[in-house]
C-alpha cells in the first residue's frame, strides 16, 4: 500500500516541484483540468498589465513595430517549436485549433488534388474531439466535390479503413476522453504506404507529452495552447507547416496576414513564403502575450523531465484509485500501457457527472465527458504527488459515504 509520506517523499525527491511556485492556484484546491484549461502562470497577471497599460494605452499603434506585435504569431511558433519537434520558421501561433484545422485540411486535400484527384475520404474516429469532424465535415461539404468524411469506430480499425481512395488521415493523437495516445509514427507509415497524407491534431499532446513530428512523419499539425499550455481562456492555437510542404501550402481563409506585401493594400493576394501563409487575420495581441508565459515555463525544462512526471502521476493515480476505491464501481478507460497514455486518466462511474460535482465541491477540479466518464488531467509543472494521493482520499470518501447527489443539475460546460 501508498500511503501519503511516501507522496511527500517523491514530492521532496522531484526536481519539478519548484515550478510549481510559478502558477497561481487557489489554496485548498487540486487542480487536475489542465488538459481543458491550463493554470495561470503568475507572469501571466503583470504580462497582461504591460501590453494594456504601457504597450497599448501609452504606446498605441507604434506597439504593432515597438513591441512586436506583428511578428508576435511567428515569434510565439518559434518558442513553441522544440516541444514539437518542429524547426525554427514552421509554426505559427493563431486562430483557434478549429480554424487551424480547416486550413491544414484544405491545404492537405489541395496537395492531394493536384497529385491524386480521384482520392476522395477522410478518415478520422468517431470517438475524435467533435469539432474537428465538424470542420471536416464542413470543409467537404463546402466543396461539393464528392468528398467524404468517414469515421472508424476504434483505432485498431484504422488499419483496413486507409485505402487507395483515402486523400487524408486525420486523428488526434492523443484522445481527448479516454487519453489513448496513438502511435504516430506507426499510423503516419499507415497513411503513405496508401498515398493518403497524415494531419495530426496535438491539443491534448502539446506540452503533455514529447513530440517528434519530423521523425514521426507526420505532414501537417494543429494545436491548442489554453490547455496543456497554460496561455489562457481561448488562447490562439497554433499551426505546423513542414518546411518542405510550406512552397505548395495554400489555403482558402487568404487574408491580409498571409500575403507577401500587406502594407502594399494591393486588391490581389499573393501568399507570402514561408509560415507566414498560414496566418488570416489580425491577432488577438493581448491573448497572444499570455502565450508566452506559459511558453516560458516550459523553457525551464524539457519534456522528457515532464514525460517521466506525468507517467508517474498518472501511475500513481490508477494504482491509488484502484487500491483504495476497489469496491466501488470505476473503471478505467484510459490505456495502462505507457506508450498508449497521454497526461490523463479517465474513470467510469454510472453517476459520474454527479460524483465528479461533489469532487469539485472539496476542492478537487477535474470534469466529466458523457458517456460517463471522470476526466483527470495530469500537469506535471504544478501537480504534486500529495496532491494525487490527497485527492483519491477524498473520491474515496464520496464513494464510501454516497455524498454525491444524483439529481445534479448540469451547467452549460460539464
Ligand atoms: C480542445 C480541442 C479543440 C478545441 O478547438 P477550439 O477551436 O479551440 O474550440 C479541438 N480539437 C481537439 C482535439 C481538442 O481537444
């Protein structure tokens, strides 16, 4: 058996531990929904005080050459890049992970068009985030040219889905309900060997666990950064174009901030070269900004440091939930085997919505995904172990006492 002593002494023994003195979280609660919005990192507060008082208030518009606000979605990509396996000049940091996605979708099926008209699906999962199979969906729909988005009902299936006929594979690499992690350099390989390209969606990977998208193989990538990230409520998103794929990228949403000459006002777009061409429009400077703070948290480390601290947490927390609530009706749906995990564990309980209120009502924040299921993210930059053990202590004493109330009304966010 754990017990709590041996959780202080992997806290004391932790060389992580010290960056969680760089987040402001309330005292008395254990926060374990970092993998739907990350903490505020402290710097966040006096980084957002600067760009509205002095940047915007006293320097007004000379900020977008002064304070780099024009270069700032590049700038950010680059910072943003090594957590990725990605190169200098390929990521940029804008727009939403949706909208990065359609344009991602849209340059991949254009390449596709060109090289092999005739393919003609999209295969992603069912079970993948919702809004990334409505944008391909309205992608498809969109161009009326017989597209289709078909959906497999496992990742094993997978495998006999991807065919002569498969323009591109898009999966989010690690699920955001049961934190199955694929493999991506398997399932890249599966895509080529077929002629299909390969968009990967990393909102529940970036900053949760190490990428390698150039050794993986993959073609294009989107991400989140108000999750693992730690940039805020609707932080901007990001998007990787590979060096070698970025000449032919093109897109539909060709706004001004995407064209070789913008100042230049001239009625016809011309992409500029590079990453630039993926950007649209004008950015939200003051959300960019917080961006940065949680970037540079993550400068302070590496993720194979945060890697080994996840999988130690989320261990931690299956053998503690399993131990001490064994005769309550969990179950867990997350993946046991490292490879396949990412920073969450996710548990059912038939009153899962109900008993993951009473949690949160102590202190202990995680949230709940229908069917059923108790999402629990792992942040291993303000995560202690005390903090895993103190909170199964207390779903153990909901579970024990039934102190959940099943009549539970739901909030428009669960
Ligand atoms: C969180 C998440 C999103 C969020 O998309 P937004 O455009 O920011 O709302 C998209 N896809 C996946 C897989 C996610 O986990």
């Amino acid at each position: 058996m754990i017990s709590r002593p041996d959780c202080l002494a992997r806290d004391a023994a932790d060389t992580l531990a010290p960056l969680r003195e760089q987040f402001d979280l309330p005292a008395g609660v254990i926060y374990l929904d970092g993998n739907s919005l990350g903490a505020r990192p402290k710097a966040a507060l006096t980084r957002a005080a600067d760009v509205i008082a002095r940047e915007w208030g006293k320097d007004l518009i000379t900020s977008w050459n002064s304070a780099g606000w024009f270069e700032m979605p590049k700038r950010l990509g680059n910072q943003l890049a090594p957590l990725l396996g990605a190169r200098d000049g390929e990521v940029v940091v804008t727009d939403t992970t949706s909208i990065n996605l359609f344009k991602a979708l849209a340059a991949a099926l254009h390449d596709q068009a060109g090289a092999a008209p005739g393919r003609k699906l999209i295969i992603t999962e069912r079970s993948n985030f919702p809004t990334d199979i409505y944008m391909a969906q309205g992608l498809t729909n969109w161009l009326e040219r017989g597209y289709e988005v078909r959906l497999v009902d496992s990742p094993e299936q997978l495998a006999g889905a991807v065919n002569a006929d498969t323009a591109v594979v898009m999966l989010t690499h690690v699920n955001y309900r049961t934190g199955y992690q694929h493999d991506m350099a398997a399932m890249s390989a599966l895509a080529h060997q077929h002629g299909a390209l390969i968009v990967w969606d990393l909102a529940h990977s970036a900053g949760a666990v190490p990428l390698d998208l150039h050794g993986d193989g993959a073609d294009y990538a989107v991400g989140c950064t108000y999750k693992y990230l730690n940039g805020g409520p609707g932080a901007p998103a990001f998007i990787w174009v590979p060096q070698r794929r970025q000449e032919k990228f093109r897109h539909p949403l060709s706004g001004w901030w995407g064209h070789a000459n913008p100042f230049a006002m001239a009625p016809d777009f011309a992409p500029t070269s590079g990453i630039g061409r993926a950007l649209c429009g004008t950015q939200p400077i003051t959300s960019l900004a917080m961006v940065e703070c949680g970037l540079d948290v993550f400068a302070q480390t590496d993720m194979a440091a945060i890697r080994a601290k996840s999988l130690a947490l989320t261990d931690l927390f299956i053998d503690l939930v399993e131990q001490r609530c064994a005769n309550h009706p969990l179950g867990l749906v997350t993946p046991r085997e490292h490879a396949r995990r990412g920073s969450q564990v996710s548990f059912t309980h038939p009153h899962g919505y109900a008993v993951m209120q009473a949690l949160i009502a102590r202190g202990v924040i995680g949230d709940y995904r229908e069917p059923e299921i108790m999402r629990f993210g792992f942040t291993p930059l303000y995560t202690s172990f005390a903090d895993v053990w103190d909170a199964v202590e207390i779903l153990k004493q909901i579970l024990d006492d039934k102190a959940y109330d099943i009549s539970a009304a739901r909030g428009a966010v669960t």
